[in-house]
C-alpha cells in the first residue's frame, strides 16, 4: 500500500464494514477517529467531511441502489478522498449482480459510482490533484475496480472478498480495451464477442490489456469465500490485482474444493436459483418466495385450496386465471431446467457439501427430497400448460392433466411453502451461513489477528497473558468511556442549574417579594397623609373633615416552606461522582491487566479528545 492517511489495511477493512450501518456524518467521524486511534495509536488530527450518496438528487445513482461514502480528509500535509461502495444491500442491487457481474450485461452501477465521485470531489471542494482511493467490499470492490479500468475514477482500489471484474462490461466502458479487443479478435459487438471468443481467451487477453492498471488493485480474499471459488466460472469474470489469500475457516476444505470436478454451467444454474431464492426471501421472507418465482399474483389463488375451487375459480374468473397461466407459462420452464440440473448431479453437488463439511447427511437428504417434490409439482404444472395450450374450455376441464394441474396451483400457495420450511428447518441454509460467513469482513478480521490484538465483529479485543488469558473488547471499553463521561458531565451540569434555579426561583423570589411587601409597608408609616383617599369609602364627601394621621402596620412574615431540597441535590451529586468513580475504577482494571507497553492508558486519555 502506498502510504496515506487512512492507508492502512485493517482500519480500511474495519470502516468498509462499519459503513454499512449508514451512520450519520458526526458518527461517522467519530468512529473514523476512534479506529484510528486504535489501529495506529495516535490522535487523527485532520479536517473531516462526509459525503454520502443519499445525499444526491442525481436520478442515475438513485434508481441504480448505488450506495456510499465518500470521506474528505486533510491533516495539513496531504488531502485525500477515500469512497466506500457498499456491497450488496437492497433489491436493485440484488438485480445488478445478476444483470451486472454474473452476466456482464448491465454498467449502472460503475457508472453511478463514477457520477458519485465527482458530485462528492464538486460538494466536499477536493483539489484535482488529490488522492482518490476506494474501498469496496463484495459488489462494492465490483463497481469500484469497473469505475476505474473503465473510466479512470480512482488513483488505487482497494477491495475485501470483492465480486471480480467482467470483461464484458469493460468491453462496454472502456473505448481503448474495445477497440483493442475488436482488432485481436476480428469482432464486430457484444454479442460477436460472446458468440465466436471463448471466455478463457478473453481472460487471458483481459489480464495482459490491463497489467500496467493492475498494480494499483488490491484485494484480500477468504480461500472459503463463495465468489472467490465460483470466478473461474462466471464468463467473462476476470481477476486483476495484487491478492492477499487468507484462509478464514480452517474446519473445512474451501470453497474452491468444494467446487472441483463440477461442471461450470452445472454451478451457474446453482447460482442462479440460489440469487432467483436469495432476491425472493430478502423481498418478504418464505412467503414471498412463490410470488417472486413464478410471477403469480396469490391474491387471486386465495380461495382455491382444492380441486373443486380450482374449477370455480376456472370457471367465473377466466381473466385471473389467463393471467396466471401466462405468468406460468414464462416462470416454470427456466425454473424447471434449472432444478433438473441440479437434480441430475445431486449425489455430487449435495456430496462434496457434506464431504468439505459444510451440510450433514441428514440435510443432504432432506434437500434432495425437497428438491425432487418441487420437481415433481413443476413437471405437472408444465403438463397442465401445455394441455391448457392445446385444448378447449371444456376439453381442458375434462382433461385428466387438469385435475394435477388445479392440484399443483395448491401446491404453489401451501406446500411449497411448506417445502421451504422443511429445507430452512434441516439446517441446511443454517449451515450454508459458514460459506456466507467467509464472504464476510469480520471473519477476515479474525483470521488477520496477531500478537495480543484480534478482532470481534470489527471490535479491536486485546488479550492480556498475564496469568490466565483475558480478552477485553478494547473498542467497546473506549466507547464507553468517551460517551460515559461526557454524559456525567451533562448531568453535572443539570444538577448546578438546578440548584441555582432552587435559589432563583424561589429563596432569592421569596426575599425579593418580601422586599417588596416591606418597602410598602415602610412608605406608609412614613407617609399616612399620602394614603387618605382610603378613607372615601368612610362617607367623608361632600364634606371633607378627616385626615389620616397615623399608620402602623402589624407585619408578620412566616417562613418559606417546603423549599429544601439540599439532601437530593445532594444525592444528585453523589450519583454523579459515584458513576465516574466507577468508570474510572473499570479504565484502571483494564489497564493493570496490560503492559505499559501495549499504551492502553493512551488509548483511554486520548480517546477524550475527539
């Protein structure tokens, strides 16, 4: 890594991660500070400014689900501008992976990371000359390395279990590889390109065209990783960059071995039907699977829970039922295609899962059962299309075909419901989470520990060795500390207003209307000739013969009452210097099990100062 700022590899790993909470711009600048602190030991002192992408009004990055974050810095020396793309979050990105690096089809969101970098470089006031380096984990390393070999946004890109690079969507951004891939190959467009040159060819040629850009890509990825095992087999997915591999699940053999010696279209169609799964289940959980599969509105099978609805349902809604088959008749036989596939290679699909130890025997089992029940409903339906295509009204309700197609129509809003479950309840996709896992920034984390330091989540743990060993959540330890106090010192405060507002509000009142009360009683002692219009109501008109010579007023003030409140005010304040007692009792616990050495009280003293 050529060194900057934020150049350092776990902090980058650690704020790639932490950038998927979305936080706002203060958080955001908080735990940059915090993470740097830990990683480096030292304060950042540098101006920060956040730009995200929420914050555009620009249509193209908001219809694509572009996501990210851009972060201006500058310590006084060097300015730089470090851009996080978020992987795969939300629906239209769950779109773009199929459209995007699995078919190489689709550009959006490159080019929307591009638009996004110069709208922040415009918003956040970034000198020409500064540094613009990304990070990107899974299809945000995607978009990043496309927005740079395609279009030159970035000067170095950094990407953790990144989705890879398609060569034929750079074949779209990048006028120069085009033109170069038109000569090598004698190609006319795209789909020349797809239909006469193999995607060993164009790989290999993809490689060489972009060496030079190459050195500025940089990658770490889990050998268990599933896109890192599945990019050999992806057309026109190319790897470029220096790689770091780190093994992150010892306990099983990888994803590459777990993908030997089965063939690639066999793993596409896989994929395929687990994006197809994924895309539904994201969009509304088991129930929603049905619907996203095979296009059907289920508002309209609510009332067929049998044959004999089936045939009302037939019968007084035509229009409903047209529709339904049409959906039908585009949905299931792709689908069906796809699960005969992986039907037909079960024992090795299903197999290297329980010899690479990812699934037991008993969810091998359960799956392929699962699987060949909604095999055996797709083929009926299928049937039941093709005699609704060729026969009559009447003849298709006397069709024996219909019988198993209204039954299968059940099936799709009930059983297959119920086939999920079945799959979810084996543990299967419970133990397809290790493959998910090693897809994930912590566990690279956790696999890159050294000495004393590891990582939970992205929570920096130091093990103190003296004695038994203890790990102690740094990170959290530091939060705590930094937020814990300031709150002790904004209810230290409160108390202090408090009593004040006890001593204004009602002592010092209660003296001052006092005051008042005396002064007048004062004037009328020394002035009963000032006051004798009093006595009008005593009849002295018309004839005026009385004067007031004399007052003496009887005064008596009783004391203010129910106006203590110096025992809770004390209380108050006890409460506070209990809580920073304690905070400072849990900082010193901490820092006895550490060497001096390890600079845990720095980290507390300088954790205060941002």
């Amino acid at each position: 890594m050529a060194k900057g700022i934020l150049d350092y590899e776990l902090m980058a790993m650690r704020l790639t991660n932490k950038e998927y909470e979305n936080m706002t711009a203060d958080k955001l600048k908080s735990t940059i500070q915090q993470i740097y602190l830990e990683e480096t030991g030292s304060l950042l002192d540098a101006d920060i400014k956040i730009f995200h992408s929420s914050d555009t009004e620009d249509s193209l990055i908001n219809q694509t689900g572009y996501n990210g974050t851009a972060i201006y810095i500058d310590d006084g020396n060097q300015e730089e501008m470090y851009v996080i793309s978020q992987g795969t979050t939300n629906g239209p990105d769950w779109s773009f992976n199929a459209k995007g690096p699995l078919a190489g089809e689709s550009i959006d969101q490159p080019q929307a990371t591009d638009l996004f970098v110069e709208q922040a470089k415009n918003k956040l006031g970034v000198d020409e000359d500064a540094k613009v380096i990304s990070w990107g984990h899974s299809l945000g390393h995607h978009n990043n390395a496309e927005a740079y070999l395609g279009y030159g946004t970035f000067d170095e890109v950094y990407g953790m279990n990144g989705a890879q690079v398609n060569a034929y969507q750079l074949f779209d951004m990048n006028i120069d590889f085009q033109k170069a891939v038109i000569e090598k190959f004698k190609v006319r467009n795209d789909a020349d390109l797809r239909q006469r040159v193999s995607a060993d060819e164009l790989e290999v040629f993809t490689k060489e065209f972009f060496k030079d850009e190459s050195k500025n890509i940089h990658q770490i990825i889990s050998s268990d990783d599933p896109l890192n095992g599945l990019t050999p087999f992806v057309p026109g997915m190319v790897e470029l960059g220096q790689i770091e591999v780190v093994d992150t699940n010892p306990d099983v053999s990888g994803i590459k071995e777990l993908a030997k010696d089965i063939p690639p279209e066999v793993i596409k169609d896989v994929q395929d039907l687990a994006l197809i799964y994924a895309k539904a289940d994201n969009a509304g959980g088991t129930k929603e699977v049905a619907k996203q599969l095979f296009g059907v509105n289920m508002d309209y099978l609510k009332d067929v829970n049998s044959f004999g609805s089936f045939l009302s349902w037939y019968t007084f809604n035509q229009g409903e039922f047209d529709e339904t088959v049409k959906a039908l008749n585009k949905s299931v036989p792709p689908l069906l295609d796809k699960v005969r596939v992986v039907l037909d290679n079960k024992d090795l699909i299903f197999g290297r899962l329980q010899e690479t130890g990812y699934i037991s025997l008993k969810e091998k089992d359960t799956m392929i059962e699962e699987l060949e029940l909604i095999e055996s409903h797709l083929s009926t339906i299928e049937d039941g299309l093709n005699a609704n295509s060729s026969l009559s009204g009447v003849q298709f309700l006397q069709d024996i075909s219909t019988v198993a197609f209204g039954g299968s129509l059940v099936w799709i809003k009930s059983s297959l419901t119920s086939s999920i479950e079945c799959m979810k309840e084996s543990g299967f996709f419970e133990s397809l989470n290790k493959i998910v896992a090693s897809h994930s920034i912590p566990e690279l984390l956790a696999a890159m520990s050294k000495g004393n330091k590891s990582y939970f989540g992205t929570d920096m743990v130091y093990t103190a060795t003296n004695g038994d060993p203890i790990k102690v959540n740094i990170s959290a330890a530091l939060r705590m500390y930094r937020e814990t106090l300031p709150i002790l010192e904004e209810k230290e405060t409160k108390i202090r207003n408090f009593e004040k507002a006890v001593k204004e509000e009602l002592d010092d009142s209660y003296k001052d209307e006092k005051r008042k009360v005396q002064d007048e009683i004062d004037r009328m002692e020394s002035s009963p000739g000032s006051y004798r219009d009093l006595l009008a109501k005593h009849g002295h008109l018309p004839a005026f013969n009385k004067e007031m010579k004399t007052i003496k007023v009887h005064e008596v003030f009783y004391p203010l009452e129910n106006n203590d409140f110096d025992e809770e005010i004390h209380e108050l304040k006890k409460s506070v210097e209990s809580g920073k007692l304690y905070i400072e009792k849990y900082r010193k616990a901490i820092e006895d099990l550490f060497d001096e050495e390890d600079n845990v009280s720095r980290l507390f003293d300088f954790s205060r100062r941002f």
